[in-house]
C-alpha cells in the first residue's frame, strides 16, 4: 500500500490543516492567566464547527473534548476541563480537525504569562527539535532520519524525549502509518517519498522521559513530575523542503 498521496488527496488535507493553524492562532489570543482550559475547549470547538469541519478528537476511541489541554508535567491528551491557568504555567494545545474526510492535526506549547528561564528553554528546544526534524522530511531521506533529528537536538540541551508515543502518518484518517518515534538512529526504516504526509511531534521532558497515563485513561505525565513541551505540525514531503500545511500565520 501506497502512503503517497495524490495531488487531490494533499489539497483536502491541507484545507483541514489551515483550520488547525487558525483555531491555534485563535486560541494563543485567549491563553491567560484565569481562563480555564474547558473555556479554551469551548473556543475552539466553535470556532472549528463554523468553519465547516468536526472536531477530530471529540468521540475519537471515547475522547470527551476537542482540543487537548496538557499543563506543566502532563505530557499529552490533558482534558480540558474546569482547571483555570496560573501565570507561570505553559500548556500544551493540541488540536485535530476533520474536513470532507481529511484530517489536519497540530500542537503547540504556550507560556502563561511570565515563565521561568527553565520552561522557556524546554520550549524553545522542543520547537527547535520539530523544525530541525520536518528539515530532514524530504526524498530521499529516511524516516529515522526525521526521529533521530528530534532526539538528538533535545538531549544535547539536557532533556529527554518521550518513548511512549510517537508521531504518525495522517491523511484519511487520524492516525495512519507510517509511526514517527521521537529517537533513533538515522539512515534506517522507511525511505521517504514526496507526497507522503506526516504529523510529526516531539514530546520532551524537562527530566526522565518516563511517563504515567493517569485514571482517567488519557491524561499522560512525566512520571517525576518535571514539566514536559509537546509541539507537532501536518508536513507534506517533497523533493526539497517539507511543506508545513498546519503553518500558523
């Protein structure tokens, strides 16, 4: 089977894709201290809804919301809810979009007002790792190529990757193969070809890269407590340079 995409195939994707980047762009403008995360989920869903598309993680395998809202040591899939943001938080957003069929998905880690140098740094090497991994997405290239990138930048600054959950293929369906881990040795596995699409998402940990997922059967944290950045992009591969289609403008 064929993970290349067609030209139409590509077009839906990233029409769902620049949905995502809005409904993130939107939601930066309300993170504050005050606000409660189910305040954001609310945002969010309207916004999506009025733009002609469904939420792709509300029901997905039970999930109750449609963003995830993961703050401080929560690592991923943080359920919004009535918990209200404190200056000196980051939080995590991470939002999936369903248009005609096609999916988009995105994340991005954001300060609630004044931070320590310690969570501006985790964040701004978790972004880095995800720019210098969407770099090595081109032909030609192998998928490990893209891991390897991402885990090489975080170590080097100190921190640790997630091993739990990777990043995945995406296109019509949520998640679809081929999976992206956030570790590994370059120069193995699949070899990349243009029109391949793929989420990829750098998860990294302030300490251990150990994780818990808590009772409520989503929420994951860092199992020493220390604070965690998650950030993902919808990238097309190309010839050349990957073409972000969940790009925030």
């Amino acid at each position: 089977m064929s993970l290349k995409k067609t030209k139409s195939e590509l077009a839906k994707i990233k029409k769902a894709s620049i949905i995502v980047a809005k409904t993130l762009k939107l939601l930066k403008a309300k993170i504050r201290p005050g606000i409660t995360t189910k305040e954001l989920d609310t945002e969010a869903e309207k916004f999506i809804r009025k733009s002609g598309a469904v939420p792709a993680f509300k029901g997905y395998r039970g999930y109750p919301a449609s963003i995830c809202a993961s703050i401080n040591e929560e690592v991923v899939h943080g359920i919004p809810g009535g918990r209200i943001l404190r200056g000196g938080d980051i939080i995590s957003v991470d939002i999936g979009v369903e248009l005609d069929g096609f999916f988009g998905d995105a994340a991005i880690t954001y300060p609630v007002g004044r931070i320590s140098k310690q969570a501006e740094k985790l964040i701004d090497v978790t972004r880095e790792a995800l720019y210098k991994a969407i770099n090595m997405a081109k032909k030609g290239n192998y998928l490990s190529d893209v891991s390897h990138a991402v885990q090489s930048h975080a170590e080097k600054a100190g921190f640790s990757v997630v091993r739990d959950f990777v990043g995945h293929g995406i296109g019509t369906s949520l998640h679809e193969e081929p999976q992206i881990p956030n570790f590994g040795e370059p120069g193995q596995g699949l070899k990349l070809e243009a029109g391949m699409v793929l989420a990829i998402e750098p998860m990294v940990n302030a300490g251990t890269s150990k994780v818990v997922v808590l009772d409520d059967g989503w929420t994951t944290i860092t199992r020493d407590k220390k604070l965690s950045a998650h950030f993902e992009h919808t990238v097309c591969v190309t010839n050349e340079q990957a073409e972000i289609f969940t790009r925030v403008k």
